[in-house]
C-alpha cells in the first residue's frame, strides 16, 4: 500500500450553492430567481453552481480580464460591470475576426501537418474561391496574413495561449502523474516528450503535454532531471505532489543504477510525498517485447519486402491495399527505423502473412533472394510472431480507451497474463487454436513435409513467452505493489474492511453502510462518485481516489503524438527550432481549446 501523506486541514467539500467570493474572481452574481451564476460580462447564465463550471466559463470566455489582478481593480471592475459598462473587451473589430481566422487557419495546418509556406497557397485557394462564388467579399482576405513568417509566430502564441491554460488547472492539481516518452521519435531519437496527467479537487482529469526537451543538449541523466524540475516548477508542482512515472523501457529510463526513473523516485523522496508508482513498457506496448519475440529477425526481413516493394513493385495491384496503409500509418518516404517500428505494431504483419505467396512471386520476379520461404524454422517463426504480436496489439487497442481509470487498465495487463498462462499450456499440447497464422503454417508444412511429424520444437515458443511474461512482471510489479488501493479505488462497496489498511477501515465501514452513497456509486461513473464524495467525512478515501485518478489509464496521448510524427514525417524533418516542434505537438494532442479573442487582443496590445 502506499505510504498516506501527512494531512493538513482539509477542505470543506464544495457545496451547490452560489459562493460570494466568485463575483471577483469569475465576475459573476447570483442571478435574482433561480439557480445558477449570472455572468455580469456576457449576462448568460452558468446553470450549475459547482466552481469547476463557473471557471470553465470563465477561463473559456473572459480569461481576458485578468489583466485586472489588483483587489482594488478588481472591485472596480465589478462595479463597471455591475452597470453595464465593458470595459476594453467588447465584439471583435473586422481586423480582430481577421486576425482570428488566420490563428485557426494556422492551428489547422499544424494540425494537418502542413508546412508553415501552404498557408500562402490556402489563401491563393479562398481569393479564387470568392472571386468565383461571393465576388463582394473578396474585401475579407486583406486583412488575413498567411505569410510563414506571420504562420510561425502565430504558432508560437497558440503554445503559449495553450501552456498558459495548463499552467492555471495545475495549481490545483491534489495529485499529478508524468508519462516521459523517449520512443515516438522513431526516426529522429533526439527529444524527450514530457506529459503530464493531473487530477483537480473534483476529480477532473487533465491530460496534456507538459514540456518537450532536445536530447542533443540535455544528454546526461542530471541534466535531463533538470530540465524537467524546471518545467514542473514552471508549472507550480512540487514533487510532493506527484504519484506515478510511467516511461518507456529503454536504459536511458530504467537503467537501474543510472536511469531517469531512480533518479526521479530518489528526488520524489520526503516525510510528505507519496512513494513514487513506476511502470514502463505502458506507452508503446508493442515495442515492450517485439524485440524478444521476434526470435528470427524476421521484422527485418520484412522491412527490406516492403521497401523493395515500394521501389519496384508499386503498380502491383496486388500490394495496393499494403502500400496505401503504409503511406497512411507513417508518411510516403520512407525511414528504416520508422518503419521497422511500424511492422512491429502487428496490424500490417497479419495483412504481410496473407501476402506471402504473392510477396514470394515478386521477389523472384526481381531477382531477389527467397531462402526465407524454404526455412521451416524461419516460416513457423514467422506465423508465431504474427499471432503474438497480435494479441499484444489487442492488449495495446485495450489500453488507448481514455477514460477508464488505471485500475481498468491493470485489469487488462493481469487478463493478458493469464493468457500467456493458457499460452503456454496449449503451446506445449501443441494446441495452436489462439495461434491461427501458425497453425495455417503447419498444416502447409505438414502437406509438405509429410514423412516429417516434428514440423515444430515447442519449447522454442514456450521459452520465448516464458520471456514476454518476465517482461509484463518486471515492468508493472508496482502496479500489482497498490493492487489493493486500485480494488479498493474501483469497488469500495465490495471492498472487505478487514482487507484494507488499518487508517482506512473505519472510513470505509462508514461509507459501505450509507445507502445514499451506494445509490450515487450505482448511477455514477467512478469520477462523478468520488467528485461528490465528502473530503471531510472522507478524507483517507477521497485521498486514495485522487492518486488512482492521478495516474495515465491510457496510452492515447503518446499515440496521438507517435501517429502525428510517423504521417507528417516530411514536415517534421523541415528545419524547426525546439520551441516550434514543441507547439505542433501540443497542438497534436491537446484537447484544450486556445483561447482565440485573447490571443487577438494579445497580439494587438503587443503591437501598440
């Protein structure tokens, strides 16, 4: 279990009610009749009353007046508003609406993996657009700059409007989480991208990424540990504050006397902070084991097919489908390691199997060597690694549903375990009925070979998920060290006292014999449950739920940043500094908004 923090007094939990302290900071009344919060900016109505949505509304809206920070601007600020007056923030100018349209159009192209110079082209596309269509509206586009040198600063301040906002919901973060991720970069395996995964008083969870850092200048460990102690104080966080550190699985991270991870952990250390969960492998799964299961070196093998393929054997209708998929998964040039990742991700191994005989048929059409498909070994490997690295892509689909919490992806890697349990067994009865590819394999080879019975050696297969499941075990142990706190996070009603730590049990007693918290945990996803949960009544509990929540559930976000990277290759290998590369992928994988009127009326105040 881990260590519980030292409590200081804890927060009255937030009731429904309209607080007086809001008109200042959020700039709204209680409206006359009814519930809710009245806007004095925009005179809309914010139905509820929880905090959480009087910011949001806030922050989505009328951030701009936070240039207002001083208490005797404040209050005269809510005077001014209180009768009617705006001061400073009224509707956007035809200029400011234009300037607004070339950030989205910006935004757009990153988002598109466009260079910074098509903006040009997009608006030689909308002038003829409207010379042909609306000819008395071609006037709009004067005032619209899609230069690359205006497409890079305005890229810049979408970064900064978006880490701005992060920066704002960090401060009350109760717990934080850091996924690092030094594999997206396949084809370049020089940055570091740093996310952060942050739980609010009301269980809101926050995924975005936290800073990005060059490799080529941060290479030492100390020096990696630095910048990322930089960008956390940047941010407000402490590392009391921080639960869980999910990494890849290469020495630079868990190397286990000079990794990042026991350096992190050894800082994390203190009477107050929480004892530092670790799992690696969690962000690219594929690439956990691929390398150990692949016992012939057969990806590499089929990365010179597929090359060959896309050189001289394009028009081959039949390697259509293979090379549109190609092209989709990871760009049109292409990148040896790029690549060779890609097919390790298993998807495109299976659609390579069902081409055997064609893809034999052209490599003898070209000359090339096809000694691989006389090798009864190299074949039987071959169906083997397509049938594993399919279960482990299943897995991996398991673990991108966002949303769910870390004790719903525990479930799955513990699910998967027990199936290279049965694995095992089936492989030595020589049972290949979760083995499809293999089995399809020896029933060829046994046509083949028939005075031959041994078409396959199990213990060769049994050895190497006996590996894949050392692996799971090493890379997840602490996982399974706060098995009890995710059982006791995800089932509190089911929990057996008598199985909890002992600070808990008296809590959780009380909290399985009320009726009207049972009903609310029936009705309510675990998020909304634990939102309503009284921190006062319940503080231990609702501390357990903050940690859980703190924790990644999911590897989404690093997948949207490996898919961004591997379809916009060309893109990304154009000349960019650190500070550009780091707004495209915050662009990539935020679900956040920016903040569009303050970044217009930013731009023009920087400009006076």
């Amino acid at each position: 279990m881990w260590v519980t923090p030292k409590r200081s007094k804890m927060e009255v939990d937030e009731a429904l009610v309209f607080r007086p302290e809001w008109t200042q900071r959020y700039l709204v009344v209680e409206p006359p009749e009814g519930d809710g919060a009245l806007c004095l900016v925009c005179r809309r109505l914010v139905a509820s009353t929880r905090e959480r949505d009087v910011r949001r509304h806030y922050e989505a809206e009328h951030e701009y007046y936070e240039r207002y920070a001083a208490e005797g601007e404040r209050a005269a600020l809510v005077e001014r508003l209180r009768q009617g007056e705006v001061p400073g923030a009224g509707p956007l100018t035809p200029e400011e609406r234009a300037a607004r349209a070339g950030l989205g159009l910006c935004r757009l192209l990153a988002l598109k993996g466009r260079g910074w110079a098509e903006g040009d082209f997009v608006y030689q596309c909308m002038e003829v657009f409207l010379r042909e269509v609306l000819p008395e509206h071609v006037g709009v586009l004067e005032g619209i700059d899609l230069s690359p040198e205006v497409a890079r600063q305005r890229m810049l301040n979408i970064d900064k409007n978006l880490r701005a906002q992060l920066f704002r919901r960090a401060r009350d973060f109760k717990a934080y989480s850091l996924a690092l991720d030094d594999q997206a970069f396949v084809a370049y395996e020089n940055y570091l991208l740093v996310f952060i995964r942050g739980v609010g008083p009301d269980l809101e969870v926050q995924e975005d990424l936290l800073t990005m850092i060059n490799l080529t200048h941060h290479f030492s460990v100390g020096a990696l540990m630095s910048a990322i102690l930089e960008a956390l104080q940047t941010a407000g966080l402490s590392l009391q504050r921080m639960v869980g550190l999910t990494t890849t699985h290469t020495l630079r991270m868990i190397g286990e006397n000079s990794g990042l991870v026991s350096y992190m952990r050894e800082k994390a250390v203190s009477p107050n902070c929480w004892n530092v969960i670790h799992y690696s492998g969690f962000l690219h799964l594929e690439l956990l084991t691929s390398y150990d299961v692949d016992v012939n070196q057969i990806i590499n093998t089929i990365s010179e097919w597929i090359v060959l393929i896309k050189t001289r054997g394009v028009r081959r209708p039949e390697f259509q489908p293979l090379l549109t998929q190609s092209e989709s998964e990871h760009g049109e040039r292409v990148n040896g390691r790029c690549l060779n990742n890609w097919l390790r991700r298993g998807k495109t191994l299976k659609v390579i199997f069902s081409l055997r005989k064609e893809i034999e048929a052209f490599l003898v059409s070209v000359g090339a060597t096809t000694v691989h498909f006389s090798d009864k070994q190299w074949l039987c490997d071959f169906g083997f690694l397509v049938d594993i690295m399919d279960h482990l892509r299943e897995l991996s689909e398991e673990l991108q549903i966002t949303k769910v919490f870390a004790a719903a992806a525990f479930d799955h890697i513990c699910a998967f375990e027990v199936k290279l349990n049965l694995f095992q067994r089936h492989i030595e009865e020589r049972n290949l009925t979760h083995f499809p590819a293999f089995r399809e394999l020896v029933d060829e080879l046994k046509q083949q070979f028939k005075e031959d019975q041994k078409i396959f050696d199990p213990d060769r297969y049994q050895m190497v998920i006996c590996r894949l499941q050392k692996e799971f075990e090493r890379h997840f142990k602490d996982l399974k060290f706060i098995k009890k706190d995710l059982e006791l996070f995800a089932n509190p009603f089911n929990f057996k006292p008598e199985y909890a730590p002992i600070s808990v049990r008296v809590e959780l007693t009380k909290l399985q014999a009320n009726t009207s918290l049972w009903n609310d945990y029936r009705i309510k996803d675990l998020g909304q449950f634990y939102a309503g949960l009284s921190a006062e009544s319940y503080p231990i509990i609702k501390g357990v739920a903050y940690k859980v929540a703190s924790l990644f559930d999911s590897n989404q976000i690093c997948e949207k940043a490996f898919s961004y990277l591997t379809q916009n290759q060309h893109t990304l290998s154009q000349p960019l500094t650190d500070e550009h590369l780091q707004a495209l992928f915050r662009v990539a994988t935020t679900e956040m908004e920016p903040h569009w009127d303050d970044l217009v009326r930013g731009r023009n105040e920087s400009n006076q």
